[in-house]
C-alpha cells in the first residue's frame, strides 16, 4: 500500500498526545536500554512514563512535530537548539520515534531527511549505546543523507546517569548542498590494474566506518615459512579483531605438502594474537581446497555459498579457541 507520510508541526493541544505516545517509545527504548538501571523498572501500575515533555511547547528554541502515515498517527519528532556535546549546534534530535507498525517501512529515513532539510545547519544526534537499533539506523539514514560526510564518537557526556556515555553523531546539512555541486564533476575510473595506494584509499575506508559501528579497528599480520635461501615457500595473512581472528589467506607451496606445515601454520596463528581474549578463528575455503584439513583440526562449517566459483562451494568455517 502506497504510504501518504505527513510531518504537522504540533502545537500546545498536540502536547497529551505526544506524552501519552511517549509510553511507548519507552517501552521499545526499554528491549534494549531496559537494563542499563532500576530506573528503566516498569511502574507499578504497569504504564510506563515519559519525563515530562511540556517544554517543547512553551520554550522558542525546542520544536515538536507530529508524524501521520495515511493520516493515522506513526511518531513525533523533538529538536532543541542546544547540543549536548556541540556548543555551536544549531539543532539537536532529542526524540524521535516511530510507532513500531511503521518501523522498517521507510518511514523513519524519510521523515529524519525532512527535517534536515527544514532545518539546515550543523547537526547533532546521540544515542545510547546500549540502542544498537537506532545506532544503526542513524547511522545508514545520516549517511545517505550527508554521503558519509558526518562523524560519529563515542563521547562522555551524562556523568549523573547509570550509562554516562553516548554514541555522537555530528554533522553540517550545508555540506549537502556543496556535495551535490561537487557531484557533477565526479569521475568513475576502473582500473585492471590498481595501485596498491589506491587500493589502500579504499580499505582504509571501509575500516574507519567499521570503527564507527564497532569501536576497534581490526589488525593485520602475516607469518612466513622460508627456507635455507630465505624464500617464502608458505605462510598465512591474518586479521587479529577484538575477539576474534580471520585467516584471510593461508598456503604452502606445492612441493612442501604433506610435511605438517599446515598444521605448524595453524599452531602458529592460534598461539601468535596480540590480544590474548580472542576466542574463536575464522576460515574460509574451497571444496576442492582444504575443507578436511580444517575439519581434522578442530574447525567445523557455519555456512556455504553453493556454486560460488565454476560449480565449486565456497564454505566458511569457525574454530573454538581456549581463553
């Protein structure tokens, strides 16, 4: 069905239903912020509250609007002129809530575009870390937007609350408007054959919005079996995570198989991690590469992608390590 998405600004008669909406946008707030203190408790009465949301009704510098799709009531949005973090921010998302038969529909992408766009300036959204969901959804909704042009940090900025951090997205609407200017001057090259800083560009890419989702930034390192020469005849590339490590590749050359170098390659990894947390390696191989090797030492398949490459399964493996 074709969804009408209306944004009303509210006035003072709007205020009793905001508040009385607000129950549950505690409530879905609760799934995954609910244990972070007692004071998330549900009240005896069984209704849960909302503090008291009557100053973005009175006060010139908050603003409250009214979300309807086909002309039923979906949410409400709440800014103030006052950062939490930025002194100079020219608007704050306080609250923003979609009811949650709307939820995942599109509604709340396109409402949040709405309103950056009435309200250009500079920008500041925070979340409770504890709220991956909205995490998440800020972040992909900011990004299209802004086309990554936004930070996002995990500041200290409620010292008298049980969770005093909060994930901080900040970013300029006007750097929209240079962005789309900029857009008709883009170029698209392919190149078959790139240059290893080139490609570093992109990776390092990927791993700075990584760390903005996850807070780490993943590790790379190598081992290499040489010989008496000091020719690399095998090795492994590794990427050490958190709690976890990927064998991005590992290979022996031909002519030294079947002599325990594999296994030697695989002791080596597991023993070598800088953070001596990590739990579980991660693998990934062909049918017609090394499934049984991995499988005779310990690693067991967690999913495989049939006929990934020229009739050949790709599967991907997992492995249990000792803490």
């Amino acid at each position: 069905m074709k969804q009408n998405i209306q944004i009303t600004s509210a006035s003072l008669p709007d205020y009793p239903v905001i508040q009385n909406m607000a129950r549950f946008y505690v409530y879905d707030l609760s799934r995954q912020c609910g244990f972070i203190s007692a004071d998330w408790t549900i009240p005896a009465d069984g209704l849960y509250a909302c503090f008291d949301l009557l100053s973005y009704f009175k006060e010139t510098t908050r603003r409250a609007y009214l979300i309807r799709v086909n002309d039923e009531l979906a949410g409400f949005v709440l800014l103030n002129q006052k950062g939490s973090c930025v002194i100079n921010a020219d608007w704050n998302m306080n609250e923003f809530f979609i009811l949650a038969k709307f939820q995942g529909k599109g509604v709340g992408s396109f409402v949040a575009h709405a309103i950056f766009d009435q309200h250009p300036g500079l920008w500041e959204i925070t979340v409770i870390p504890e709220n991956r969901s909205a995490f998440v959804f800020w972040q992909k909704t900011i990004a299209a937007y802004m086309h990554d042009k936004y930070r996002c940090e995990k500041k200290h900025v409620r010292p008298n609350q049980a969770q005093p951090y909060r994930m901080v997205f900040t970013f300029d609407t006007k750097l929209k408007t240079q962005e789309s200017q900029l857009a008709t001057t883009l170029t698209y090259v392919i190149d078959y054959d790139p240059k290893a800083e080139d490609d570093a560009v992109i990776r390092q890419g990927i791993i700075h919005f990584n760390k903005q989702v996850i807070q780490e930034t993943a590790k790379h390192w190598s081992i290499y079996v040489k010989d008496q020469q000091q020719r690399i005849i095998g090795g492994a590339l590794i990427w050490e995570h958190s709690d976890a490590l990927y064998i991005d590749v590992l290979w022996v050359a031909m002519a030294y198989r079947k002599q325990g170098i594999g296994l030697k390659l695989l002791q080596k990894i597991e023993n070598a991690p800088r953070n001596k947390s990590i739990s579980k390696l991660y693998v990934d191989t062909y049918t017609f590469q090394s499934q049984g090797f991995y499988e005779k030492h310990g690693f067991y398949p967690i999913a495989t992608i049939k006929d990934y490459l020229l009739g050949f399964d790709r599967i991907y493996m997992r492995k249990e390590l000792r803490v």
